[in-house]
C-alpha cells in the first residue's frame, strides 16, 4: 500500500493566513517482523497486523518451531482478501535469515532475547533503519503488608507458571512485606504443589513442558547452582522425565542472593525467588534492582498508594493486583520495555505509529518566502515582509 497516509493533522503555520501546515504519516515501506516460538501468534502476528494497517508490505522471519502458525495465519488473511504478496513469511537460522531480513528492510520489529536484540539494533543502526525491540524480563511481583495473601499467591502462580514460565512477561521475583511473608510462602507452596504437570492438550493438567533441551538445561543450571550457593528449594527443584523429555517442576527457592544466576539473569522458565522487605520504599528499590525493566506486578487492598509505588518502578507496564495479562491485554494502551527490556511498543497509537514516518506539508500563499534582497538587512527584509501581509490580510478581510 505505498502512498498510503493517515488523515492529516493541521497546525499553525509561519505566518498566520498565509502558510497553511499539515502533518501526515507515510508508511515506513516494508517492515521485517522477526517474532519468537513463543506465543507465535500473539507475538508474531500482532506485530504484522498493525504495520500493514499503517499501509506497509511485511516480510515475517517465523521462527523455525512455530512456522505453521504463521503460515495458516496467512493463509487465513489471504481469504479475508489480503493480497498474497503484500505479506510474506520465511523461516530458517536467525543468524541466516534474519540478518538477511535486517538488511534488507525498511523497518525491524523484533521480539526475543537481549543479547539478540542488541545485534538487531546495531545492524539496523549502520543503515540508520529504525527498529522496536521487545526484550527480556527479570520481572519483580511485590506483595504489600495490606494484600489478600490468598490471592496474591493465586495470581503469582499463574503469572509465574503459565506457559512453563516461557513468556518475557512472567514473574520471576517475589517481595513479600515481612509481616505477611510467612503466611504468603504457605499459600504459594500450597499453590504450586497442587499444580498437575502433564503431557495432554486440555485442562486436565496446569503445567506442561518445555520447549527445547537448551531450555531445560538453561533452568536445571539456574536451580542447580542457586541450591549449591546456598539457596533453599520450598517447592519442586527437579525435572520429571518420567512425564516427559522436557518436563521441570514448577519451583520456588528462598536464600537467593545476588551474584547467583537466578537472581540476575532471566530463567525463562517454572522459577521462583522468594523475598521479604521491610517497607515500600525498599520494595521498590529491590524491584529496581538489575538492568531489565519490562513488566512488574504489585498486589494490595489500596490501589491508590499501589499505583504511586507503580510510577516508581522502572516498567514498561506495572499491574495492580494481576501478574501480567490485564497490562498486555489491554491493546489500547503500549507494551514494552526500559532498559535492556527493549525499545519502541506494541499496542496503543505508538504501536502503530512506529511503522510510519511523519511528513510535513506547507503550502504558502500570495507572497512567497526567500533570502532577502542584495543589500537589505535580515531584520528589514522581516520587518517590511511582515507589514506588508498584515496590510494584504486586513485587505482581505483576515483579524
């Protein structure tokens, strides 16, 4: 859809009556969407939708486990009327394909890791092509002394285990106000041990596996070295080959301290550290701690002070008594990151804007504006200019 502009925005021009502004928005051209195995629809195609809103073509790098989502997505908007060439998907080895595709388009919306993201945002930036980055997570919950304890431990289970912990906005970090810590623990273990694992498609089971034995490797070390350093596993701690290749229990460790892999580093996976603090501030200040800055959760009985605590964490989303969905559900409103979570947002008007570039149209009428003539001042040129269209204006008939 080249040529393709939104409805102009008309401002003030240089000189009143005379220069008539507008700003429109022009597409970008062709977006590259590189999306992760995770949520591949969610993430993969509600990138591309936006962008070809905004009049762009797409080019989507799917990844290489999740490809046929995108492809019968596809196939679906062909026969919702899409032309087919106007969206087109490749898959194979990001170092390949996606360094190809960075190279080659006009705009980068990428999803995935930080490591990952940097070399999409270098790369972008030689050709000075602009790129929206969504990153990982480390993300903080925080339970305050007024919160309902039962509820709070509900809502950090799902927030914690849902899709095996594999979504950059999952919790990983829990601080719990000292004088509800002990009742939280005992509802959280309680949750999470009443959690079924299982290798089936429906609802009969809570947790299923995960994706890749890199992944499972990745948690097994982030567990392992914890517990070595002198962390305490409450709940789980252990992969279940017996359900299956891929399969980790949910797992919440207590004693975790900086300088141990799980406290610093993203899991992506069924991990949980348990924390307890003394008051707000210092709440706040823990979940601060560290370089990511994607999602946060807080829960208490008092959403107002929960939401000046929320202002204060460094998020690009902060929920008041829910994990992460109510923030990323809300398509009106943009998701992303601060920090090394990322730059640029989905969702909101950002998330469509981003895939344009703004234009300013300026026509000017009667009396065109040059340098001034050989020998005449800057300022008489403006001066003598100026009078004689505030005279042609009141001529015609303009206050």
């Amino acid at each position: 859809m080249p040529g393709t502009t939104w409805p102009p925005h008309h401002v003030r021009g240089m000189v009143p009556g005379l220069t008539k502004v507008k700003e429109v928005r022009v597409p970008k051209g062709v977006v590259g969407v590189i999306s992760p195995w995770n949520y591949p629809l969610y993430l993969g195609v509600g990138d591309v939708l936006p962008a070809l809103m905004a009049g762009n073509a797409v080019v989507s790098k799917a990844d290489s486990q999740t490809a046929l989502t995108m492809l019968w997505t596809r196939a679906l908007m062909a026969e919702a009327g899409l032309p087919t060439d106007l969206w087109q998907i490749v898959a194979g080895p990001g170092a390949e394909v996606g360094t190809a595709l960075v190279d080659a388009v006009d705009f980068v919306c990428f999803t995935g890791s930080t490591a990952t993201g940097r070399t999409v945002a270098e790369r972008a930036a030689r050709r000075l092509v602009g790129a929206s980055l969504e990153l990982g997570g480390k993300n903080p919950l925080i339970v305050r002394e007024d919160a309902d304890v039962a509820a709070a431990a509900t809502g950090t289970v799902v927030a914690a285990f849902a899709n095996t912990g594999q979504m950059c906005i999952h919790i990983e970090r829990v601080y719990v106000h000292e004088k509800v810590y002990e009742a939280f623990r005992a509802e959280l273990v309680r949750a999470t041990r009443a959690l079924r694992l299982g290798r089936s498609y429906d609802y009969a089971v809570n947790v299923g596996s995960l994706t890749s034995a890199a992944q499972l490797a990745a948690v097994e070390a982030h567990v392992d070295g914890a517990v070595a350093e002198g962390a305490t596993v409450l709940v789980g701690g252990r992969a279940r080959p017996d359900i299956g290749p891929l399969f980790y229990e949910p797992t919440v460790l207590e004693g975790v301290t900086h300088g141990m892999a799980v406290c610093d580093e993203e899991t992506f996976g069924p991990v949980l550290s348990l924390y307890a603090y003394g008051a707000d501030s210092e709440a706040v200040d823990l979940a601060n701690q560290g370089a990511y800055g994607l999602s946060a959760s807080i829960w208490s009985k008092d959403s107002r002070e929960a939401g000046r605590m929320a202002v204060r964490i460094r998020a690009g989303s902060v929920n008041v008594n829910d994990g992460a969905a109510a923030a990323a559900g809300s398509i009106e409103a943009g998701m992303g990151g601060m920090g090394e979570s990322g730059l640029g947002r989905r969702h909101g008007a950002e998330g469509i804007r981003k895939y344009t570039e703004s234009q300013t149209i300026a026509t000017q009428r009667l009396l065109p504006l040059g340098p001034p003539k050989p020998g005449q001042s800057g300022v008489e040129r403006f001066v003598r200019r100026t009078n004689g269209q505030l005279a042609l204006l009141r001529r015609l008939g303009v206050r």
